[in-house]
C-alpha cells in the first residue's frame, strides 16, 4: 500500500472521533510510526509501505476509533516544547495549562523553592525545572503519577527536582515561595457526560473534585499558609466556571486565550 492510501484511510477513519483534526492526527500517527518528517511525507506519497508498518498503523486507528488518546498510544506527549513521557494511569497534559506555566515562571526568582501538590505525568514541574534555577519539589497519592514524573526527570536529565508520595501537604517540609496545583476539579455527577476519551482512559483519581468540584482547592486552601513564604505565590488550575469562588476571596484570576478563566494567584 502506497503512502497516500494508508493517509486517506487514517483520515476517513478518523472523521467521527470527536475533537480529532484527521488530517493533522493522520499525519502525526504516520510520522510516528515511520519515523519521518512531515516533509518527508509530502515529497514521498508514492512510497510502498511493508505490510509490517501498515499492520501497526491500521492497530493505531482501530484503537483510536474505541477512543483511546492518541497521546496514550504513542507513550508520550508535547508540553511547552518538552517531550513528555506518558506511562500508567496519568492526565494527558493540555495546552491550556501553560497558561499556569508561563504565570508560575514569570514569578520564579534564582533559588526559589517552588512545590506542586499533584504532580500527574510530571510536565508541570519538569517545565519549571527546565526553564528556571528554582529548586523543584513535587507530591502525589498516585504512584503512577510518581514513577511517570520520575521518567520525565530522568528522560530530561533534570538535577533539580525532588518528588515523593503526599495526599496534599500530608508528608510536605519547609516552606516554598511559590505552591501550585492543577487539582482535580470536575464536578463528580459531570464526570460521565465527558467525552469517551477521557471517561474511559484518564485516571478518575485526577479528574474528581467533589460535589461542587472545588474539594481539593477548598482543604489546599485551609492549610497553604503555613507552607508559603513571605512574599510567596499560591497558584492555581481552575475551571472555566469556577472563576466566582475565588473572586469572592479576592483571588487575582487570569484567563487563557478563549477568555475564559484558567489561572487563579492568591498570596
């Protein structure tokens, strides 16, 4: 089968999974599989494909049609131009989190102590490490979400980044100048109406947040000040419709590039 036969049949296959660009998912998936650029497929589309490539393709397109990520199948994921890692039951990290990112590292000075309460695949606070001096630590209950992140510090030759096993501040030392958390926050009775990729494949753990969906912020909350240094930032994830709860604490909240709100920074 020709290169351009193999694309046209990823694209149809592709056309009714939800969210999904089939021509960009096409040709990601092929340069995955052959490990070529997308220049590469352009000037080739009348190159013959072993039946061994085609097998393995057509098993990734039969996956996603059961609507499995495709970020799960390849084992990895793109996050702030780190190549990350994905390995056991962990979030797949979203663009619209560096948003958090970008505000976590504008406020980051040399030397600063920076924590994560729940540190998922570890792109969060990989990103940090990578783009700045601060010394990195980071917590999670899932040991999934910890044998994942400690990949991604090694894959990346990080030095300065710690992580152990936490529910929240429970085993936290010291005090930091910067705390974030990208909690789960989805209202527990919403979780079922999502879409089949994240009902079915992403960890509940990382995606409940109680009744309301504001569980996790609310005992962060009770407890972040005797963590936090003068002077120091708590730094948020939220979701779109969670903005009012903070405002009423008088929370500075920032929006992502949809205008909605993403970002909350309390002191």
């Amino acid at each position: 089968m020709k290169l351009k036969d193999i694309q046209k049949i990823l694209v149809d296959g592709l056309e009714n999974i939800e969210f999904t660009d089939p021509f960009i998912e096409s040709r990601r998936i092929l340069m995955e599989v052959l490990d070529v650029s997308m220049t590469y497929l352009i000037l080739n589309e009348e190159q013959e494909l072993n039946k061994e490539k085609e097998e393995e393709i057509i098993d990734i397109l039969n996956r996603r049609k059961n609507g499995e990520p495709l970020q799960y199948i390849l084992g990895h994921s793109e996050f702030y131009g780190l190549d990350i890692l994905l390995k056991g039951k962990v979030l797949i990290p979203r663009p619209d989190t560096e948003v958090s990112l970008e505000n976590i590292l504008k406020r980051l000075k040399p030397g600063d102590r920076f924590l994560e309460l729940g540190v998922g695949s570890g792109a969060v606070i990989c990103s940090v490490a990578k783009n700045s001096n601060a010394k990195c630590f980071g917590v999670d209950i899932s040991e999934d979400a910890l044998e994942c992140t400690r990949l991604n510090i090694e894959n990346l030759n990080l030095k300065n980044v710690e992580v152990k096993y936490s529910d929240l501040f429970e085993n936290v030392e010291g005090k930091y100048d910067i705390i974030y958390s990208n909690p789960p926050y989805i209202k527990s009775h919403e979780i079922l109406n999502l879409q089949v990729e994240i009902t079915d494949y992403e960890p509940r753990l990382a995606l409940d947040g109680g009744e309301d969906g504001l569980d996790f912020y609310k005992k962060i909350i009770s407890e972040y000040r005797d963590y936090l240094n003068e002077g120091g930032y708590l730094i948020f994830e939220i979701g779109h419709d969670q903005g009012e709860f903070f405002e009423k604490l008088g929370a500075e909240i920032i929006k992502d590039l949809n205008g909605l709100p993403r970002v909350v920074i309390m002191r």
